[in-house]
C-alpha cells in the first residue's frame, strides 16, 4: 500500500481522492487556502478537487429546503423528500408500532 501523501498544493485532484483523508485535515487545508468550509466531507472534498486542479475557490449558496406541510399522517402517506421526524411522526409511529416504539436521540435531528 503507498503512503498517504500529504494533503496539500502539490496534490493532483485524481490523486487526492485515492486516499482517505479525515473531515478535520479537510477543513485545516480548506482553511489554510481560503475556501469554504462548512458542509459535509463530500462538499468539501468535491471543493478540493477543484481546487488542486483548477486553483480556483468556488463558493456555493445555500438553498433553503422547501418545508412540506403534512396535515395527516396515515400508512399511505408518502415521506416527504428531505424528511425530517417530528412529533407529530413519532406520535404516529408510537401509534402503529406500540409502546415499544423509541426514537434514539441523536437520529432525532440529524
């Protein structure tokens, strides 16, 4: 197996992205060149690509999701895209599923 090379300016995007590199040495790079650093490990990634093989810093917006009203949840309902629990799906859930229903914490926001 090779050795990791150093993330860093000398890198070609191709490959960059044959090795693994962690979230935190992602964002110390973006940092250390001025690009972006909010969004996930493949945002950032993506962004570094660019970067090592066009040297230009791109900036994307961020889009709003589209909130989805649902009135009434019933087993025909269809998940909405970008779904996110609410009380009112794990009342629901709790309902067709019993007491042995449980939503564990940290699925519950992310």
């Amino acid at each position: 197996m090779d050795k990791r090379p150093i993330l860093d300016n000398n890198l070609d995007g191709k490959t960059f992205m044959e090795y693994y590199y962690l979230k935190e040495e992602l964002v110390a790079f973006c940092r250390k060149n001025n690009l972006q650093i909010t969004g996930g490990k493949l945002e950032l990634k993506e962004r570094i690509v660019n970067f090592l093989d066009t040297g230009k810093r791109t900036c994307k917006t961020h889009v709003a999701r589209k909130k989805i009203k649902v009135d009434e949840i019933t087993l025909d309902t269809i998940i909405e895209e970008d779904f996110v629990c609410s009380e009112k799906h794990r009342v629901f859930y709790k309902e067709q599923i019993g007491n042995s229903f449980f939503l564990m914490l940290h699925f519950k926001n992310g």
